[in-house]
C-alpha cells in the first residue's frame, strides 16, 4: 500500500460528506401520526417520490422517515454516475417482449436529461457536468464483450452511442492499453450529496414532512411503524433499496451487496493534461468485477468496485469503513488505469450497500389491494433509475387513487414484476462471495491469456447467480 495508507480517511460515511460536511439532523417523530402518502428511507427514491406527488397533487399530506438522515445510505455514497443503465432490461425483454424493453431504454435515457432539468430548476447545485458514459476494453475479451454490448445497446433505440477505437478512445481519456470504447451521451457526472441535500431541502420547501432519526421497524398495510409512534396513512411506500433486509419480514427481499470507493488527493494539472478526460465523462470497463470512476469537480479521481461483496446475514455497515485490501485493490485498478498516477495518495476510502433482487431486475410495484408500494433493486443503477422509479410510484398513487388514470410509465415492463427471496443462510453468503472470486478469477484469467473469447467461469458465475 502506499506511503499515505494510514492518512485515509476511512468511513464517516463518505468522501462526499467530507467534502460537502454531514447535515443538520431533522426532528424525529414525536408520536403516532397520520399522513395520506407515508415513505420509507430518506434516498433519492424516497425524496424524488415526495416531490414528485407534491408537485402533482400539493394538497397531499406526504411524510418521509428516514433512519439516520437523508442520504445516509447510497444516495449518499455512490459513484455520481448519472447514466441510462437499468437492471433486468432483457429479462423484461424476454418476459414482455423487446418493444416493452425499447420503451423501458428510452424513459431512462430521457430520465438523464430530466435528473438534470430539476436540478436547474430547483437552483440545486450538484456539480452536474453532462460528459457522456465511456466504457472501455483493455484485453481482446473485454473488446469482444465490447464490441457485443454496443450492438446490443443499438437494438434497444440507442441511436447516438459511438463505439470508438484505440486512438479515438485515448483522446477521450488515455487509459492504459485500451483497445476500444463505446460512449453514450447520456450520462453525467454529479456529487451525490449536494444532490440528495438539495432535493430534500426542495422537498421540504414545497411542504412534505421529514423525519430523520427515525428508524422504521415494520410496514404493514396503512402503517408505518417506529420506536416512537407509528403513522397511518392509506400508502406506505418502501424506499429501502439496501437496506431493506432490516425490515421485518424483509430479510431476504433484497440482498445487500456492498460496493466501495475510493477518491485521489487533486490531482495537479499536469496529471490531467497526461491523462486527458476533458470531457468529464464517467469511466467504467467491461470487467467481470467492473469498476466505475468519475473526474470530480475538484479534480480528484473517485473510483469504485467490489470490495467484500456481501456480510453474512445481511447485515448493513454503520458508518462506510473499508478493509484496507479492498482500498489496496481499487488503488491497483487506479494505477492499472493510469500509471503515472502510482504515487498519488489515496485519501478516502468508503463502502455501502446496493439493493439486488434474486433475478438482478430492478421494480416498482404499487399493491392496490393493500396501498403498499415499493422501488430498487437498482443494482447499482440507482442515482438515474430512482428518478424514473419515483415518477411511476407518483402515476401508480395517482392511478389507484382516482387522480388520473393509466400512463405510460404505468405500463413499462417493470412495473409489479415480482421475484422469489433469496435462499437462507448460509447458502446466500456462499453464493455471493462464490460469485464474485469467480468474477476476479474470470478477469485474471482474461489478463493472462489475451484471448478473445470471454472466461467461461465467468459464464457459469452468470448462470448461478441468475443474471442470465
């Protein structure tokens, strides 16, 4: 590990609110209350659902409870990776047929802009910079995997993406042997926390009710149920993602996968200019165990993958720490991207959970018969997918409630798609972690051989996890 290794700040949730500092805590419930729309989780989920049926119907009477405080879990400690990816768009293709899937593609691909839209709306200031996703290729499995996922972005109505060359590609961003890229541009890089700060300080403003320091323990029909009161309203909608597995009843709903980050010292302009990235995109490969980077407003590199992937029992962290493997791995992907940064010091380094539903496909369901709703299983696709999530829950309320009728994001694919839980302890500890070293494994392999044809490992990994 480098020199710097014991100055990181490891944990105190993120690197962003180290940057951007943590937020006054809001009050908690006080005692039993009662609400016409009640909200589990203080994310962006459960935020952009507040404004959005705020805004389309004021007189509702809309709650948020929030375990610790807003963004507290990955709202809070994502990549900032504003992109057009949703999870289990070709098990909806399969299920619903590929015109669904396109209809699905295209709300995500106009949730970019949207994200952006509110944001110069509401005056919040989240360091947006629109560069654009580039996904590269450094082995000839990774180009032919490339290469495959570009067509197949093409067949879903994505008109605009660019599959690009070596040359192309370092003029981009120079990433270390390269061989080729695919770049969408719809894509942003943003700060997480100004985001999830500037939403809940627009939601408040236009009425809705936060509680912070208020954990809920149970959601039962027209309740929400709290240490200090519970709150009736006729929805309850659970916007949990990774932290769902807490609930009652919950625990093998949606797995917590963990992912970690990292962020650089600033890096000097003559860093930059050797590494390019002028265009601010965010930065991913086509890795088995794939990584994701952005170029932060204040010219850090922040950068992520798996770290320990998943915690026995589904147990959540508290505050983000990161074991100091996990932070050395993410530093040799740095540095493996970008050798001449091999002295830069690494001087934060946090973790946090991701929703994963048992077939990988994120949804958005809303129970008529019991007002109960819910969004996630993003996969860690969330900061854009919670945007389009939030405003189906809205149309679904407004639907069952008699204030509009059907819509068409009330009909795309995702909408009440059900899954089976996970399996029990210990067989869900023993997959997960199974899964991943076999992904490392898959990516080693693929390093050493420079074949063309993708690890077959990788392919049986696929095969028991349910991705495919």
């Amino acid at each position: 590990m480098s020199s710097a290794a014991n100055s990181v700040v490891n944990g105190g949730v993120s690197y962003w609110y180290a940057d951007d500092g943590l937020p006054a805590p809001r009050e908690p419930l006080a005692g039993d209350a009662s609400a016409d729309v009640v909200i589990v989780g203080g994310g962006y989920t459960g935020l952009w659902t507040a404004y959005y049926l705020k805004k389309a119907a004021p007189f509702l009477r809309i709650t948020v409870l929030e375990q610790k405080f807003c963004g507290y879990g990955a709202s809070g400690r994502n990549g900032g990776w504003l992109y057009n990816g949703v999870a289990g768009r070709d098990r909806y293709a399969k299920l619903h047929g590929h015109e669904a899937a396109v209809r699905l593609q295209q709300a995500m691909n106009e949730t970019v802009a949207e994200v952006v839209r509110v944001t110069e709306d509401e005056g919040i200031d989240a360091d947006v910079y629109v560069g654009g996703v580039l996904e590269v290729a450094y082995t000839p499995a990774q180009l032919a995997r490339l290469k495959a996922f570009h067509e197949h972005e093409l067949s879903y109505g994505e008109k605009d993406r660019e599959l690009y060359g070596a040359t192309e590609t370092a003029e981009r961003i120079r990433v270390a042997d390269a061989v080729g890229s695919t770049w969408t541009p719809h894509g942003a890089r943003l700060h997480p926390v100004k985001l999830v700060k500037g939403l809940a300080a627009a939601v408040e403003a236009l009425g809705v009710t936060i509680h912070e320091q208020t954990p809920v323990t149970e959601i039962r029909p027209k309740h929400a149920v709290t240490p200090y009161g519970t709150v009736r309203a006729p929805y309850v909608l659970r916007c949990t993602e990774g932290f769902t597995a807490s609930l009652k009843g919950q625990r093998r709903t949606w797995l917590p996968m963990n992912s970690s980050m990292i962020a650089t010292e600033p890096l000097t302009d003559e860093q930059w200019a050797e590494i390019g990235w002028e265009g601010r995109e965010t930065l991913g490969d086509m890795a088995h165990a794939y990584m994701y980077a952005q170029r932060t407003a204040d010219g850090r590199i922040a950068l992520g993958g798996r770290g320990v992937p998943y915690r026995f029992g589904s147990r959540t962290d508290n505050d983000g720490r990161t074991q100091p493997a996990t932070v050395e791995a993410l530093r040799e992907i740095l540095v493996r991207f970008f050798p001449s940064l091999a002295g830069v010091n690494v001087t934060h380094a946090w973790s946090g959970v991701l929703g994963v539903p048992r077939d990988w496909c994120a949804t958005v369901t809303l129970d008529r018969s019991t007002g109960l709703g819910w969004a996630g299983g993003y996969v860690g696709s969330g900061v854009a997918t919670t945007n389009l999530a939030a405003r189906t829950l809205r149309d679904l309320v407004q639907q069952d409630s008699g204030q509009a009728g059907a819509t068409e994001l009330t009909a795309l694919p995702w909408v009440n798609h059900r899954v089976r839980k996970w399996e029990p302890e210990p067989l869900r500890w023993l997959g997960v972690h199974g899964m991943y070293a076999t992904y490392r494994t898959a990516d080693r392999r693929e390093l050493t051989t420079h074949s063309a044809e993708s690890s077959k490992l990788a392919r049986i990994a696929d095969r028991v996890a349910g991705r495919h």
